[in-house]
C-alpha cells in the first residue's frame, strides 16, 4: 500500500475486540524474527491499526476477489519479472502481496534520511573517481580495482556531468535485521528498476481496495515523479535534444520497469 504519514490511529473501543482482530486471529509471529505487523507478544503494532479496521469489515471472501482484480490488472498491463536463471529466458507475474509493507512517518523519516545519506557518499564517490581522484591517491581505495573494473569509463575522466551532478538516480534494496533495523541489501545506481513496479504496485491496490485506499493516509508518489521529470527536463538544455532512459534491454530481467518508467516520464527507452 504504501507509507503512511498519519499520526492519529484507529483504535478500539475500550473492552472490545482488537482492531482487525477477525483478520489476524490464530496468527503468531515466528519466535526470534522480527515481524512487520505484529510484536513479540502478540500485540497488532499500532501503525497497522488503521489499516486492518478498514480491512476487517470486507471479509475474506470479498478481499480475496480484490486481490483477484488486483492481479488481473498487473497481468493485462503487462507487468512481469523475468527470471535470470531461467535458460529459456522465462518471465514470472509481478507478485502483489496481500498484505503492504506499512512504515509509520517517525520510521520513514529515519529510514529517508539514511537513504539520503547513503546517495550522498555515493555521489560524492563517484565525482571523485572521474575527478581529482582524491581516494585512490590517498590509499581509501585500491587503484588497480577502480581502473581494472569493466564498469569504470576512462574516457569520462575529468568531464563535468551535466548539470555538474554525476548521479541523479539512487535506489536501495533493504531489508529488516532480526532486531528490526533496516538493512541495505543492494545499492542500484544504474538502470531504475523499482520506481516503475512501485507505481504499477500503488495504481493496483488502488483499483483493488479504493475504500481501503482513501482511508489510508498515504504518502504520494506523485512528487517523486514529477521531481524526476523536472530534473531531467533542467538538464535537457538544448531544445532539439531528447531525453532517454538506458535499459540493458528486454532480457534484463526488470525490463518491465523501465519501459513502464520511460513511457511515463515521456522518454526514449
């Protein structure tokens, strides 16, 4: 579903059953696994609250034939994943989870801010490596590792980026710790593999649990979008030029993504 920046929950009345209690009874969490709606004794974490008590009312049946609409909508938009390891080059349905990942504002502003973070030392190593070249001089990084890669591109080296950015895209792959900590899995600076299925994903579950969905408190993505169609319009500085989205091609296996992404911001793919 999303994020939710709501500081107000729903909460039940006083002496009666949980929130969303019919939803979740019989469920416990794995002893020693950190578990994303539910505390270690038992307890729904107050962030779910209103989600479930806006879920709870429809009833199994009427979820799953949601959910059912749901994936036929991925489905007939085309939406897959294609599995690398498949020698035939087979494709999987985009999977959409029944139950969202919920953060409350406290944790994403934490969780942005270390993202943030995180694209700022990676854009600051990047300028340096096509720049002064700071780090391998002083011993940070080992030289030969940097040059030897197939990825470093020499002829770049002392270019000024457009717009005098080197990185204009970011993404993570994260993870909880047994502790609950987020984890980072896998930085992307390449090719944008999850902005593409994230609005997919959010323009499903709309059409599947509308109620749900304005019910919900929810950031929007709609800024992140057009921040991103803004920047790459600000670097498009010559007014025959176009704008293009690089993609390792149809084989790659979120090729979905990005021709999804570059229809949307109106690039070349």
């Amino acid at each position: 579903m999303g994020i939710t920046q709501s500081q107000s929950q729903t909460l039940p009345a006083a002496g009666g059953p949980p929130v969303g209690a019919g939803l979740v009874n019989g469920y416990r969490p794995l002893p020693g696994v950190y578990d994303e709606m539910m505390q270690a004794d038992g307890a729904i974490r107050p962030v779910w609250n209103r989600f479930l008590g806006a879920l709870d009312p429809l009833g199994s049946d009427q979820i799953a034939e949601a959910f059912d609409r749901a994936g036929r909508h991925l489905r007939d938009s085309g939406v897959f994943y294609r599995v690398y390891d498949d020698p035939a080059g087979g494709e999987r349905p985009w999977p959409l989870a029944p139950m969202p990942l919920i953060l409350g504002p406290e944790e994403w502003a934490g969780l942005r801010a270390g993202v943030i973070q995180r694209a700022r030392l990676a854009e600051a190593i990047l300028g340096d490596l096509y720049g002064e070249g700071t780090l391998v001089r002083d011993g940070l990084l080992p030289g030969a590792a940097v040059t030897g890669s197939p990825d470093f591109l020499r002829p770049l080296v002392g270019l000024q980026p457009s717009g005098g950015r080197p990185l204009h895209l970011y993404a993570v792959d994260l993870g909880r710790g047994p502790d609950g900590s987020w984890w980072v899995l896998t930085d992307r600076t390449q090719a944008p593999s999850g902005a593409g299925y994230t609005l997919e994903n959010r323009l499903a579950l709309n059409r599947a649990l509308p109620d749900v969905a304005r019910a919900m408190n929810v950031e929007r993505l709609a800024a992140f979008f057009q921040t991103f169609r803004d920047e790459l319009a600000r670097l498009n500085a010559r007014a025959e030029a176009r704008v293009a989205l690089r993609s390792p091609g149809p084989h790659n296996e979120t090729y979905f993504a990005h021709a999804y992404l570059a229809r949307y911001l109106g690039c070349l793919l």
